[in-house]
C-alpha cells in the first residue's frame, strides 16, 4: 500500500479529559524545578508540544525510551545526530538516548544556568514530564536504584495513566543532591494528524480498545512493510509479506488455535458456532511489536 486509509477518524474520542489539570499542576510545580526531564518512545509523535510551549523557560533534557528496540538505521536521527528533529533543539535542549547520563547531563545544565529564585539552594529539582505510559515512573525508579540503592518509590503499570497527579519529590542521587518529581501523562488537548495518534497508540500512550486493536494492528503492518521491516514473516512462519491485515490475523489465529464462541440466529433458534478470534490475534500482534518480537523499529 502507497498509503494508509485512516478513513476519516476523529481523533478526539481517544483523549482523557483530564488532561488539562495534569497540565495545571505541572505549571505550579514548574515554580520550584530548575531542569525538565522529558521521556519520550518516538523522537517527534512522542512528544506533546504544549508542554513545550507551557515549560520551555528551563533547561530541557529529551530521555529516549527503549532505544534498544529502535531501528539501529535510523538512530542517528533518533539520537539527534543526523537531520530531521534533532535541529529542532535549541541550546538548552539536550537530547540523550542513555538513562544512565541523565543525572550527569542534569546537573551541568543546572550548574550553568541560572537558577532565578533558587539560586542559594544546593537542592537541585527535576520536573520529569511527557505523555502517557512511556516510563517516567521507571526512569524515576532506575535512577534510585543506580545512585542511592534504594527500591521503587512510584508506581509503575503498563498501562497508560498510573500516575494520576504531580506526585512528591523523590531522592534519587546524593552527590549533587537532586530529587525528581513524577508527573501524570498529558496528550495534546487536540491532535489534528491522526497519524501522529495512531504512533502514540503503538506505543501505548492511548488504551487500545479507544482507538480499536483491529485499525492499530492494520497500520502497524502498514508501517513495517513501507519501512522493510519483514521480520513479522519469519517470526509467524508466513510464506511471505502481507499487504493487509485479514490475512496476517487469519494465519495468527489458525496457528494459536485462538477461537471464540459465538451465538448464531438461525431459523430453528440459537446456535454456538466456534469462530477464530480476530481481536485476540490483533491484540498478540500489538504484544509482539511493543516487546520487539518483530525487530527493532522506530515509528518517525
């Protein structure tokens, strides 16, 4: 396929409405933060640019989530390195692929810029930020573990909106003395490009069933085929690439006798007939690509 019919879906339905108060904390809590730590699955759909709009006066550091699942042919732009979105960082924009730089790359932006109203405060605050379900908790939590060896002190859930409020501050290193602040995930109030949503659905950033497994897995062997990502074919076992969706999920089922009961009106009354589980494959083949049973892909 040359492109994708989204057939004219309303992207509105997919976002919580609760957004909006997540962004209001986030603007008190912006008050005591000398630094933003931005996770983020995908370099550019991953990315909410009213938060960029409401907390850009801090010096502003991109976490790259999982980049181990990342197509390593176009990491140099993922990273920042090569053209596309890495141009789009200003000089107190850092992006960094590795977690583990965080606490170092944080505390040179805050040595070398200034601190405004926390200025005589050795504390250094950290505002941990992005859209939902792309492992802010984790960050948080790995951090901990690495500098201070201490266990988790939020809550992680594989799901989109575990997090429901700016949480308190939580220590995660000594030398320099710095404590990150949690945050709920927050989607664009509106989001004109339904591509750009149905990436953030891939990644889990919206519940699957708002936007519908069936259209999500049907564009995900969209992208892997316009991308010559074709390690689905072996990793299934087909003769050869699929073009659409039916076939793909046709042969998932068959192959893990994934069935579903389902009662038939017929003339002499209701009858159970077995049917294969379209949604249960699609729902499978969701599972396999978040968990990189499919390859190393970037979505941008």
């Amino acid at each position: 396929r040359e492109r994708f019919d989204f057939g004219g879906r309303d992207v509105a339905s997919w976002f919580p409405r609760h957004m909006a108060k997540g962004l209001r904390q986030m603007r008190l809590a912006l008050r005591r933060a000398d630094c933003l730590v931005e996770r983020s699955h995908i370099p550019l759909s991953g990315r909410n640019p009213a938060l960029q709009e409401v907390l850009g006066i801090r010096p502003h550091v991109l976490v790259l989530n999982k980049m181990d699942l990342a197509d390593p042919r176009r990491q140099s732009v993922s990273a920042g390195a090569g053209p596309g979105w890495g141009q789009r960082w200003c000089h107190r924009q850092v992006p960094v692929p590795v977690p583990l730089q965080v606490v170092p790359m944080v505390a040179r932006l805050v040595a070398e810029g200034p601190r405004y109203h926390r200025a005589e405060s050795s504390e250094q605050n950290i505002l941990v930020i992005g859209v939902p379900n792309v492992g802010k908790s984790s960050l948080i939590n790995s951090l901990r573990r690495l500098y201070l060896k201490k266990g988790k002190a939020t809550a992680v859930g594989g799901e989109p909106g575990i997090t429901k409020a700016v949480l308190s501050r939580i220590q995660v290193c000594e030398k320099p003395l710095m404590y990150l602040v949690d945050t709920p995930g927050v989607l664009p109030p509106k989001l004109g490009d339904v591509e750009t949503g149905m990436k953030l659905a891939l990644c889990g950033a919206i519940r699957d069933h708002l936007v519908g497994e069936d259209v999500m897995a049907d564009y995900l062997l969209y992208t892997l085929n316009k991308q010559q990502q074709f390690g689905y074919v072996q990793h299934y076992q087909l003769g050869q690439a699929c073009d659409h969706i039916e076939p793909l999920l046709k042969h998932m089922a068959l192959a893990q006798g994934r069935t579903q009961k389902v009662k038939v009106l017929t003339g002499t009354g209701n009858v159970n007939m077995m049917m294969l589980n379209y949604p249960a494959a699609a729902y499978e083949f969701l599972r396999d690509f978040r968990a990189g049973r499919l390859g190393r892909v970037t979505l941008d």
